[in-house]
C-alpha cells in the first residue's frame, strides 16, 4: 500500500447509539443505511408502485427519483434528505466525540475526532440519489458549524471497491512474486463478501511500480457478481450472540459451506478469464469480508449473517476457503483478508489521489448499503 495513507481503524460504527435524540435506542446503522431507507419509504404509499422485487426498499426510492411522477420524485428526495440528516448527525456526535461505544478504548475515541473529510460510499451512494445525499450531509453539517468537514462521494460505491482494495492490500507479496518469475505484468483478483451479493474481480498489476494498470475507463479486466447463497435464511442469524439450536448450526454450516463453494468457483471463473488473455495470475487473492480480521486469516467480530464464520467458532475463514480452491483443483492459491470497510476507503483513497491527496487530514469513510461500514485513516 502506498506510504501516503495510513488506516487507522476499521470504522465498525454500524451499533452506536445515541445519533438522535428522537430515536435513542435506534442504532447508526438504523438511522444511516439502505434499510433505514427502505423502512422509511415503507411507511409513505406513494411508493409502492416501486417495488424492488415485489417489495418497496431503499432501490424503490431511487427508481421515484429517477421517473416521470413529479410527486414521487419530491417524496424521494425528502427521504434521501433524511436518511442524510442522519447520516450527518452521525458524523457530527462521533467528530464531537459523542455517540460512542462503551467498550472503545481512549485511542479508538480520538480517531473519530477532528475529522477533514468524510467520504460517503456503498449502493447508496451512486449517480443522482448519492449527489443529493452528499449535498444534503454537508448543508446539515454547515448549519452544525462543521464547516471545515469536506463530504466526498465516492468514486467507486459498489462491489468494486471491496474487490480492489482487497487486492490492494496483497499487492506487495503479489509484486515481489512477480518479480522473481521475471513477470512485468500479472493478474490480481479480489472478492467482496456481502449480505447480497459476492463480487470478484480481475485486475492488472504492473510488478515494477507496484500499480494497477487503467483499462480504458476502468481498472478491471473482469468483473462478476453472485447472489449470496442462501440469503432468505440468513434473517435466522440476526444476533451472534445468541446460542443456537443443533438444526440452527446444522444450517449455519450449510450456509458456511455454500458461501465458501460460490466463492471458490468465482476464483477459477475469472482465473479462466485470465488465461484466455494470456496474463498470468497472482496465486494471492485478497478478500473484502465484514467484520475485524486478523493477520492469520481469522474473521473477529463477524457481522451477523455470517453465522458461525468467526475466530470464536473455531473457524479460520482464509484457510477454509484455500481447502476449498484446493478441492476444487485450482492450484495452489493463498488467501488474504481484510475488512469490507477498509477494502472501499482504500479503494476511494488510492484511486482518487488527485482529488484526495491535496487535502491530507484524517478521513473517515462510510459504505451506506444494506448496512453501514467503513474505516478510519489519514492521507
């Protein structure tokens, strides 16, 4: 990673309370995300001739924004005006150093505190409905006195941004394995693990400058998407605190295995993409994965629909999913995780340098999607 940035934490804001005080018991991610926002036009009928899916949901507000009905367009973006009155609320107790976990340590509080610039991403964020949510947190914050906070929207909301800042941080052994085989250019691939969808994408990687290469308006070769196997259920593990039934674990299992098999199959479709273009391919693969990660391929605190995917459960994800590869005879591949969270701000930071680097300062970044991420850093 470049010595311009330096992560700070992994910005794990999504159950803090005391953002509003209308909604004490109501959670960051409560008040700040693409359920908040579906929960909230759930509530108006106008938008139920917007079903996402036979349901009304955050997308559901974006398809009113974006239509011919006046009248749905002016209720969609009251409601992105208040998903973002919230969101800048957040940003505001946690800069003040209010709103925090019991359970931070002194030098976890202090991170949030005087922030330069708050980066806004996740499916939220894009195209028209981010503009206005981005425009929204900063008059909110001005009216705060927060004038000196910049809000950015960021330049890669979706899966994308997991995928590549997850090759990121594996892109120093990727390099150095390069350069013994004597290769100037080598294939990179990511994933990002999510409560929708898994993403993977392929990229190139020049091994002298230790760069990504451009491809023409992107930075990958391939790019793919799944459902997340099994998502009807993962509604059953809304709390991993709590004990589980035998059935439960049978099924928590079941889950664990199917995520680790789409996974692994993602890995050898865009292997065989790489091969198709003749570029060799790193045997490192980063993965994006919510939760706090440890170095030895542990998931730590893992969000709740990953059931029985944690350190706690004797589960060690980066080794399971490398038993899967191995299973599935893809060769040898070792696997590198790293927060969701962080993976998108160092994706936002890295590839927007021109228009992040001038401002040097600490940052936050926020993934508002189907829940609420992000990290803490200083460029």
């Amino acid at each position: 990673m470049s010595g311009f940035l330096k992560i700070l934490g992994d910005g794990q804001v999504w159950d803090v309370r005391g953002i509003s005080p209308e909604a004490p018991c109501e959670t960051f991610e409560d008040l700040f995300s693409g359920r908040a926002l579906g929960r909230m036009a759930q509530q108006r009928n106008i938008f139920s001739s917007f079903k996402d899916k036979g349901k009304v949901t955050g997308f559901s507000v974006t398809k009113a924004l974006l239509s011919n009905n006046k009248e749905a367009k002016k209720a969609a973006r009251l409601l992105i005006e208040g998903l973002a009155e919230n969101g800048a609320r957040g940003i505001a107790a946690l800069n003040n150093g209010k709103g925090l976990k019991k359970n931070w340590s002194s030098r976890e509080r202090s991170y949030w505190k005087g922030l330069d610039f708050v980066i806004i991403g996740g499916g939220v964020s894009e195209d028209l409905t981010g503009r206005i949510l981005v425009n929204s947190i900063k008059k909110y914050l001005s009216r705060e006195k927060l004038f000196d906070i910049e809000v950015l929207q960021a330049k890669f909301p979706g899966k994308e941004a997991g995928f590549m800042g997850a090759v990121i941080n594996t892109i120093e052994d990727v390099c150095r394995r390069a350069n013994k085989k004597r290769l100037r250019t080598i294939g990179a691939i990511g994933l990002d693990l999510g409560r929708e969808d898994i993403g993977v994408g392929l990229l190139a990687v020049d091994a002298v400058s230790k760069k990504l290469l451009k491809q023409k308006n992107n930075y990958w070769l391939f790019k793919y998407s799944v459902r997340t196997p099994y998502k009807k259920y993962l509604k059953n593990f809304m709390d991993s605190r709590q004990d589980y039934t035998a059935g439960e674990y049978k099924l928590g299992e079941r889950i664990r295995h199917a995520i680790l098999n789409r996974m692994a199959g993602l890995v050898i479709q865009a292997r065989k993409r790489a091969c198709s273009m003749g570029l060799a391919c790193a045997d490192r693969v980063g993965v994006a994965v919510p939760g706090s990660t440890s170095p030895d391929g542990y998931i730590i605190n893992s969000t709740d629909y990953l059931p029985f995917f944690r350190k706690q459960d004797g589960f060690n994800f980066a080794r399971n999913l490398e038993a899967s590869l191995a299973e599935k005879k893809a060769g040898e591949c070792h696997i590198h995780i790293i927060n969701d969270g962080i993976a998108a701000g160092i994706a936002n930071i890295y590839f927007d340098v021109s228009r992040v680097r001038d401002m040097r300062g600490k940052f936050a970044f926020l993934g508002v999607g189907s829940g609420l991420g992000g990290c803490l850093g200083v460029v």
